[in-house]
C-alpha cells in the first residue's frame, strides 16, 4: 500500500485555507489547521521560496501570489460559464440544427470549457471539453484576437512569435495577420481555416465553423463557436440566420454573468 507524504498534505492544507480565506495570519493558519507553528513556519517559508505564496510587507498576512490567484480566477470564471450556457448552447443546438463550442483563452491557445458536440451525430471528436484550439487557425481563437484589447492582441502575438512554429511564422507576417483580423471585425465573425484538424465528420468531410466573441464589462471572456460538416450550410445563412442567433446567445450568457 502506498503512503501519503505528511509534510505535503500539510503544505496543500495550507494552501487550500489561503485559496478559501486569504489574506491570513500566522495565528489563523493556526487555528484553522492546527498545524503546530514551527512547523507552520517551515511549511509557509518553503511556500514563499517556491512562489505559492507571499507574505505582505503592510499587514505581515499570508496570500496566494498573484499567479495562484490568477488561476483560481480563472477557473472559477470558467466553471460559471461553462454553468450558465450550457442551457444556452442546448436551445442553439436546437435551433440551428448544429453544436456549438464555447471556448476562453488559455495563455497562447483557446481551451473549450463546454459543448453540445455529445448531442450532434455527425462529429468524431465528441469528447471536446479541455481541447485547445490554436489561436491563429481555428475560428474561437480569431475571434478572440480580433475583439480582445489591443494590448492583450500584441501579447498574445508577442508569445506566438516567440514561441515558433506554423503559428509563430504567421504571426510574423503582418500583413496577413492584419488583414485577418481586419476582415474578422469587419464581418464580425469569425471562420475556422478550412484544413485545420483535417477531417471530423463522420462521413468523411472537413467541419466548418464560425465564432464569435462573449462580451463582459467591455472584456472579451470567451468566444462561442458553431460547427458544421463542409457543404450543409448556405452562404447566405451564415450571415442571415446563423450570425444573429450566435451574437443572441453571446449576449445571453454574457447578461447571466455575475
């Protein structure tokens, strides 16, 4: 039988009061878990060492760095809006006879938190919650870029550049990223490059889609996506029926948030 490591079931005690109650004393780290204070002490330092946590020069309080806090911020605003569209994306699926990703970005790529792909017949990656659409290919993480803020877009294609590849070689050609993203805003969706992933359906045809961004407070959260088998969808219902209903449901999901 395997043992569990003490020491660093101490250390996620520790973690897990800061991430629910912070900022803490020394003295309520240990009341809440009491953890005697020497070792409590041990624990704290070889947290601050290692960048879990950090003690404030104002209030002498034990925190989650910044970078923690990040994380839990953001998977908790993913968890609520996987929560509140899902009812959303079902009466979509519905309505356009096709199902829909919703997708939040996930430092240099897109991640999709909640889909209706289960319920469609046609796709073969069914299991689509945690899957990470590249930023520059797919049509989530276009839209994405073209609707976030111009810093947030030079970072992201600062990090692109940087880290190389196909993604990275066209992040270094400006004037295709330019007018990309010029023609993205401008149509305000945007497409999912057509040979990207290959084949998904199950009748051997290349899947379509289309994005658009969720707005909160005047940030881009997320972008919501219809998929579709290559050749089942007119042109013209891709402005005309397809584009309102997906800037309707953006909009709903983004009026249930907090």
């Amino acid at each position: 039988m395997v043992k569990s490591i003490e020491a660093l079931a101490r250390g996620i005690q520790v973690l897990d009061e800061l991430r629910d109650k912070s900022p803490m004393s020394l003295a309520d780290l240990h009341r809440t878990t009491n953890i005697n204070k020497a070792t409590l002490l041990r624990i704290l330092k070889t947290l601050q060492e290692s960048g879990w946590i950090y003690r404030s020069l104002g209030d002498s309080q034990y925190r989650l760095s910044y970078s923690l806090q990040q994380i839990k911020e953001v998977q908790e605003q993913s968890l609520a809006l996987a929560e509140l569209a899902s009812p959303i994306i079902k009466d979509l699926q519905r309505d356009l006879q096709w199902p829909s990703d919703i997708a939040v970005r996930d430092n240099l790529t897109m991640k999709v938190v909640e889909s209706s792909r289960p319920q469609a017949t046609f796709i073969l990656n069914r299991e689509q919650i945690g899957i990470k659409p590249a930023m520059l290919f797919s049509a989530v993480g276009r839209a994405y870029l073209a609707f976030c803020s111009k810093e947030e877009r030079e970072e992201i294609i600062k990090g692109l550049k940087a880290a190389g590849g196909k993604e990275g070689r066209l992040a270094h050609d400006f004037v295709w990223l330019e007018q990309l993203l010029r023609k993205t805003k401008e149509q305000g969706f945007a497409e999912r490059e057509a040979n990207y992933w290959g084949i998904s359906s199950t009748d051997g045809r290349r899947v379509e889609a289309i994005a658009v961004p969720i707005i909160h407070k005047d940030k881009v959260i997320a972008c919501l996506t219809v998929v579709w088998p290559e050749g089942n969808v007119e042109a013209s219902n891709i402005r005309t029926l397809f584009l309102p209903r997906l800037q309707s449901a953006a909009k709903q999901i983004s009026g249930r948030l907090p």
